[in-house]
C-alpha cells in the first residue's frame, strides 16, 4: 500500500508567517492597513487636484481681485472690487452677453439636432448598425481640432464648397440675403457669427448625442407601449413619456455643449467677426493689454455661470445620465 494514500494530508496553515525583507514587510504592513493602503493610492491624484488645480484657481481668483495702475500699467495688488466693477462696463458686458447667448443657442440647437439621432440609436439600432453609430459619432472626435476649424473656415468661404454648391443650385441670392442680416450675417459665413455658430454646433454635437442616447436607453419600452394602449398619440407620448425621462440626459450633454463654448477662444478667433468672447477677452488681456486682474476676472464669470448651471443640472438628475 502507497504509504502517501496512508498518512493524512497535511492542511495549509490559514495564516502564513510573515515574509522577510523590506518588500515583505511592507505587503504586511499593507495588507493589516487596508485605510492606509487606500490613503496612498490617493495620494498622488488627491495633490495633484488639490495644489496644481485648486491652487492655480485659487490664484486666479486673488489676481481678480488686484486692479491695473492706470498711469503706470503695473498691477496694484491691493484687495478691490474695481475690476469686476469693468465688468459691467457696456463694452465688458457686451462680451459676456454674446458669449452666454451663443453658447445658449449652440446648446439648444445641438439638443434639437441630437435628439432624432440618439432616439434611432436606442430604439432601431442594432448590432452592426449601432457600431456604425458609434463610429459615427466618435470619428470626428479623433481628428485634429485645429484641422476640423480650419476645414470649415475652407468650406464656409466665399469659394468654399458651400458657396460652390449654393451656386449650382442658383441660391447664391440666398446666401447674400443671409449675410446681409445686421447681427448674424457678414462678407462670407466664415466671418460671421452663423459661421461661428454651424462650427461650434459641429465640434460639440458629439458631446450632446452620447448623453442624450444613454438616457434614452433607460426608457422602458413597455412605458411607451402603454401610453399607446391608453390612446395616447404620438406626440404625446413624446410629450408626457419620452422627453421628461430623457430630459436628464439633455441636461446631462447640455453641461458640456455650453461649458465649453463658453470658455472656447480658438473657433471665434479663426471664424467670426471682430466683435470678441469670454475666451479671446482673456487672452487679449493676459497677452497684448498685460491687463492680468481682468483677465482674471472675466475667467471668473464662466466658472461662477457653470457652478450655478451645474447646480440646477444636479438636481434635475442630470449626473446620473452622464
């Protein structure tokens, strides 16, 4: 008989001794302290929000609060309230307004352009399909930014591929009728704010589609199919049942669309009039003008418009659609 099948196997111990050496003893220490294995993984990400982000924002907020030596041109560094008091001077304000108003109708448009496109993705597409859709969606986010605004500054010129295009269609009287609008047409769409406005919606569409298609994912089909039972119409189904349990979701895409039109100073600057945004009056003020406490300040006005827009898109439940 195999004296191995005789003698009891002996079981593992359920503790093993310590091991030896630095890297053991720092595994053991590890290990019995889980909280302190926890702290020093967040430590490095913790720092780094806390001293290079928190504190450069910390510092911009103390510049705002500075004020420039008009005679001199030196930086008073004086605590006052007179740089955001420029603010609210007419040429000041007037660069705020029209960026809060075109990253409004940006928002909106996406939100009206979006929503047809998540719809079909949640509800028909499938397989192959919604791969192609997500493709789709996100191929443009690969290319270049740089590349993509100055592409459309081709296609929207003179003798770009609209105008072109327009010409063969003999709606060339179209266009010049457009551009001669006083507020939002110019000498070509490439120096006009409905330049600035298709390019801004086509670079942030992306932003505004995923969102609004995730929400629209949660929506029960059965929820839908009983409202049509109840002899409800099409629109208002939409109406009553699809757009309030997408509406997070809108919120949701809605947070970057405008966010980040409203701090955007490179689509402007390459497309548009001279008539200036929050994001070229800072770089113009913090360069060419050395004018760095309002500069500060008008950095200022999109972080205290976000904080309350973030606000009120939390508690409409738009967090948890992103």
């Amino acid at each position: 008989m195999n004296a191995e099948a005789v003698m009891p196997s002996v079981p593992a111990p359920a503790i093993l001794p310590p091991r030896g050496g630095a890297v053991g003893l720092l595994s053991d220490t590890l290990w019995r302290n889980p909280r302190f294995l926890l702290m020093l993984m967040l430590a490095p990400p913790v720092l780094w929000l806390g001293i290079v982000y928190l504190g450069a924002l910390f510092a911009l907020l103390l510049q705002s609060f500075f004020s420039i030596d008009e005679f001199s041109g030196l930086i008073n560094r004086e605590f006052t309230l007179k740089t955001y008091g420029e603010l609210l001077l007419p040429s000041n304000l007037d660069i705020i307004l029209r960026t809060v108003a075109m990253a409004a109708v940006v928002t909106l448009a996406s939100a009206v352009i979006a929503f047809p496109i998540a719809y079909y993705a949640a509800r028909y597409a499938r397989g192959a399909r919604k791969a192609l859709f997500y493709l789709g969606i996100m191929l443009p986010l690969w290319s270049s930014y740089l590349v993509k605004v100055y592409a459309w500054k081709l296609i929207l010129a003179k003798e770009g591929i609209l105008g072109w295009l327009l010409a063969k269609l003999h709606l060339t009287w179209l266009l010049d009728a457009w551009l001669a609008l006083p507020v939002v047409g110019g000498n070509s769409l490439s120096v006009s704010w409905t330049g600035t406005f298709i390019v801004f919606v086509y670079v942030w569409l992306p932003f505004m589609i995923l969102p609004v298609q995730a929400a629209l994912e949660r929506v029960p089909a059965n929820l839908t199919e009983a409202s049509s039972d109840l002899g409800a119409s099409p629109g208002q189904t939409f109406r009553n049942v699809i757009f309030p349990l997408a509406l997070p979701g809108i919120v949701a895409g809605s947070i970057f669309t405008f966010s980040l039109t409203l701090g955007d100073y490179i689509i402007p600057q390459i497309i548009g009039t001279s008539r200036l945004f929050i994001g070229q009056a800072v770089y113009a003020h913090q360069g060419t003008a050395g004018n760095i406490p309002l500069a500060a300040a008008f950095t200022v006005v999109p972080v205290v418009i976000m904080g309350l827009y973030l606000w009120g898109a939390k508690r409409m439940g738009a967090f948890d659609a992103l």
